[in-house]
C-alpha cells in the first residue's frame, strides 16, 4: 500500500512537470524589397497577401502587421524592425512571420539580435513561405546560414554597381542625374549620355562669366538668378545659394569629373562643355580671393556682444537686397552665432539700429569712468598740428580742451569712427554688453 501510495505520488509529480505547449504570436513584418527580379513577387502588399493566406491555411494567429521600406544592408538603421525588436522583448508576441529570412535581415548585427532572441526564448517561432525556424541548433544555424548568404550577395552587389560605374566613367558616360543646365538620355542605347539643356545651358554658361568678369559672389549670383531672371531648376524651383556654389565649382562643366568623388581619380567626359578650362580656372581663381577678403573682412561689433537668451557670442554678416531701381545694396546685421542653442530665438539686427542703442548706452554711463578724456586730448593734438603742418594756420589757443564734451565724441566715434576706434570704446565700457530683443543692455 506504501509502495502503490509512493507511486501514485510520483506519477502525479512527473504530470504536473509537463508544461503546456506555449502560443505563439506572430507579427508579419514585410520589408519592400530592392531588387528587381523580386519587385513583382516581393513588393510589400503582395508579401502580406502571401503570408496572411499561409496564416489562415495554418491557423498561425497573426497580432500585428508592420511594414518597412527601409534597407537592410547596415545594422541598426531600420526603425520599424528596432521597434519589432522592442515588442520582442516585451512580450507583445513571440513569433515572426515573413515572406523569406532576408526580409528580416541582411547584416550579421540584425540577424545576431534574433538569434539572441531565440536563445533568451523571447522569439519561439520564425515562419517564412516555405521554412519554419525554431530555436533548435540545426535550424538557428540554417536561419545564419541563409541570413550569411543574403550578406554575401549584398557585398557581391555592391562590388558589381561599383565596378560598372567604375567602367562607365572610364568610357566617358556620366552615371546619375545630370548636373543643371544638361539633361539626361532617355534612350536605352544612350544610357549614361548627357545632352546640353537648350533652357538652362547659356544661363549656367552665364553665371560663371559674372563671377569671372563681373567679380560676382555667390549671393549677388543669387539674387540674379532669383529676381532679374527667374530663373528655374528642373524641378521647378529657385537655385539654392548651396546650389549657386555647387554649379561653379564643378568641373563637368568644361569636361571633367571625378569619380567617385573625392577619390583623385578624374575622367575626361564625352558630354560637350558648356564653358572653357580657362575660364573655370579663373572663376576657382576668383572665389579664393573672395573667400580671403571674407575671412579678413571684420565687423565693428563682433565679440563686444553677449546674447541674452543662451550666452552665445554676437557676430555680423552681410546680407543684400534687390531694390526697386534694379541695383542691390549691401547691409550689415548682427545675430547670435547660436554656438551654445543652435535653436536659439534671438532675431538680427541692422547695424544702423545697434549703433542707435550703443548711443542710448552712451547716455546711461558715468562720463568720468569712459576713460576717453585722454583719447579726446591726444585727437586734439593731432588735429592742431596737422592744421599747423599742412593748412599753414596756428590753432585755437582759445579753444581748451577741458570744454569739448566727451560724450559727445564718444557718439561720434560710435557713428562716424574707424571700426578700431568703435571697438575700443566698446572696451572702455568695462562692462558686458547683452543683446536681446534687438535691446542693449550693460551687465
């Protein structure tokens, strides 16, 4: 009777032991796929139409549908499967259902995340149209092994594109859209040819003649093309300034380019230039001695300013306008430079208008602590003596020194001085100047 009793318990124990058989979830996950043979079969609703059918022919509960036309080349880049991943982890199902295993990865990183998966037993079951993977050796290591394969042919693929554009180049044929002002063959036997644009060719030929004759900058070269001309892009729209410079910089327009690009290795093209070697080089010549007056060019109040909504340092820079009568003139604003808030909401301001606050800063300070008495002295000076020297008339001796209101000079060195004069009555204020709200204030 013990013995039966111990048996009954034993038999009992190895039955409760016995786990039920876990559901599994599944989310179909469909990712567009990018190469041609498959694009009929393989485009994503066709994907879903395919698997969903396989779910209901299976009884395979499916809880979710994402979709995802991002690549899979590199690791980490898809933010609808790192969402998949997420729910994963989760809980939120335990199952894949997908049309192939390239579909969920095609780089050793992904595919290492889902066998880890597998092996923490968060992913039980990885269905496919015609596979089933569970988290067994033999068929993790096949879901590698396929997973492998589909890196080994995106490495081979890349190799393949890179050696045709290579032997492309070498013949001369410009691969991609053509750059403005020529237009791409449609013919197939023309793949690769590039052919003059009739509309946008002798404006692009123009642009570099203005930089190279007319001493145009970009921005002038911007507003030309913007508002004396109208002129259009493909798509279009205004030829951005970033644009402007990418025009006359390239080379493709007398002939030559480089590919890929930054390489050093450059190619003669068999497109027909729009401009001369000559003149491109003096238009490289032109933009170097613009780009070195821009460096050297400085600006009265620059680094005498402090934003006062992040801190920042205050810098100028010049901005021009088309007027009414057909000429541009030139402005001088002053803005945060935005280096510690690049989302910073300080608004520029004219130097006319800065100059009028400098002047009310003026009026705010103790004339004695300016410092600028001995400057007004010495300018005195220089000016008797060159009225002695040059206009042959002795100076004023009536006329003392003491009188001359320094304030005033102050305000007159602020409107009409040289910018290191302006710059170094800034600096006897001896206080922080804080710009806000196009408002100066001493800290």
């Amino acid at each position: 009777m013990e013995y039966a009793n111990y048996q009954g318990f034993k038999g009992a124990s190895i039955q409760n032991q016995v786990q039920a058989p876990v559901k599994v979830k599944y989310c179909l996950y469909a990712r567009k796929s990018t190469e041609s043979e498959e694009r009929q079969v393989l485009s994503i609703d066709s994907q879903i139409k395919e698997m969903i059918r396989l779910a209901e022919r299976e009884k395979l509960d499916i809880v979710e549908i994402k979709r995802e036309s991002h690549s899979a080349k590199a690791t980490g880049q898809r933010p609808i499967f790192n969402e998949l991943l997420t729910d994963l982890r989760q809980g939120k199902f335990n199952g894949i259902l997908t049309w192939a295993p390239d579909r969920i990865s095609r780089n050793a990183g992904d595919l290492g995340a889902i066998v880890d998966l597998m092996d923490e037993k968060l992913l039980i079951d990885i269905r496919t149209f015609s596979q089933s993977f569970s988290n067994n050796p033999n068929e993790k290591f096949l879901l590698m092994i396929l997973g492998s394969q589909a890196k080994l042919e995106n490495d081979n693929r890349g190799i393949n594109v890179k050696r045709g554009l290579r032997s492309r180049a070498e013949m001369g044929f410009w691969t991609g859209l053509a750059p403005l002002g020529y237009l791409n063959q449609n013919r197939v036997d023309k793949k690769g040819d590039v052919i003059i644009d009739p509309v946008r060719a002798p404006i692009i030929k123009q642009m570099f003649e203005k930089v190279a004759y007319e001493y145009y900058s970009g921005r002038k070269l911007f507003h030309w093309l913007k508002f004396d001309i109208n002129f259009k892009t493909r798509g279009n729209k205004n030829l951005t300034l970033s644009g402007i410079y990418r025009v006359i910089n390239s080379s493709f327009y007398y002939g030559m380019f480089e590919r890929p690009q930054g390489s050093g290795t450059w190619y003669k093209g068999q497109h027909k230039p729009l401009i001369t070697q000559e003149l491109f080089e003096k238009v490289q010549e032109q933009l170097q001695r613009a780009e070195k007056e821009r460096k050297n060019r400085d600006f009265a109040f620059t680094k005498l300013l402090t934003c006062g909504y992040c801190g920042s340092g205050v810098t100028g820079q010049e901005k021009y306008k088309h007027l009414k009568n057909g000429t541009i003139t030139t402005y001088i604003y002053y803005g945060c430079t935005r280096g510690k808030d690049k989302n910073c909401k300080s608004i520029y301001i004219r130097e006319e208008e800065l100059i009028v606050e400098l002047l009310k800063i003026i009026d705010q300070v103790e004339i004695d602590k300016l410092g600028m008495r001995y400057k007004l002295e010495a300018e005195v000076e220089r000016y008797n003596k060159f009225q002695e020297s040059v206009l042959g008339s002795s100076p004023d001796k009536n006329i003392p020194t003491k009188k001359i209101d320094v304030r005033t000079y102050a305000k007159y060195i602020l409107q009409n001085g040289v910018i290191t004069e302006k710059r170094e009555l800034l600096a006897l204020l001896q206080s922080k100047l804080i710009y806000k709200d196009k408002k100066i204030t001493l800290l």
